[in-house]
C-alpha cells in the first residue's frame, strides 16, 4: 500500500481540501439522518410508554378508589349497626335510669325512708 503523495500545486490543493469537505459533509449528513431516524423511534416507544403508564394508572386509581369506597361504606355499616345496638355499660345505664323513672312513678308514701 503506498500512501499518496501530497499536491504541491494550488489546484491540486484545493481539489484535495473540496474532497475533504465533500467527505465532511455527507459524513454529517449521514450521521444527521441516522440520528433523526434514532430519535423518530425512540419518541415512538416513550409515547407509547407513557400511554400505557397512563393506563395503569388510571386502573390503579380507579381500583384504590372502589378498595377505598367499599371500605369506607363497610365502616359506616358497622358504625350504624354499633349505634343501633348499645353497648354492656349503655344497656346497664338504661336499666338504672328506668329503674329510677319507675321508683319516681311510685306513690310518695312508699318510696318515704322511714326515719
């Protein structure tokens, strides 16, 4: 293999310097449609990404909130049926408080203390 030897003359010199150039440039010009190429692809497969990231979360929140609703009406369910239905120590108090209202309904003579 022998290397070339340089131009001496100045047309030779500016042939070699518009080679140069001309190499450059559809060098760049490649380089610029590979990458366009690139990045057409790579913008394709994020859109797609967030769409389906979009998806998933829409299911998500969607599913949170139906968890979250059945539990909050679960909750009030069993907080009606825990005011509908007194507790040991109401249900002792209601006793005493009927068992006062009846001692009040009494004729005064009987519920005198003697002294």
């Amino acid at each position: 293999m022998s290397i070339a030897k340089p131009p001496t003359d100045a047309a030779e010199l500016l042939a070699a310097k518009q080679q140069w150039l001309d190499a450059a440039r559809q060098y760049f010009t490649d380089l610029d449609t590979i990458a366009t190429k690139e990045l057409t692809e790579w913008r394709g497969a994020f859109q797609t990404s967030l769409t389906e990231l979009s998806s998933a979360a829409k299911t998500g929140l969607k599913a949170a909130q139906t968890a979250l609703s059945d539990a909050v009406k679960a909750d009030v369910a069993d907080a009606e049926a825990a005011a509908e239905k007194p507790s040991e120590p109401q249900r002792r108090q209601g006793r005493r408080q009927s068992q006062r209202a009846s001692i009040s309904q009494l004729p005064a003579r009987l519920v005198e203390k003697p002294s």
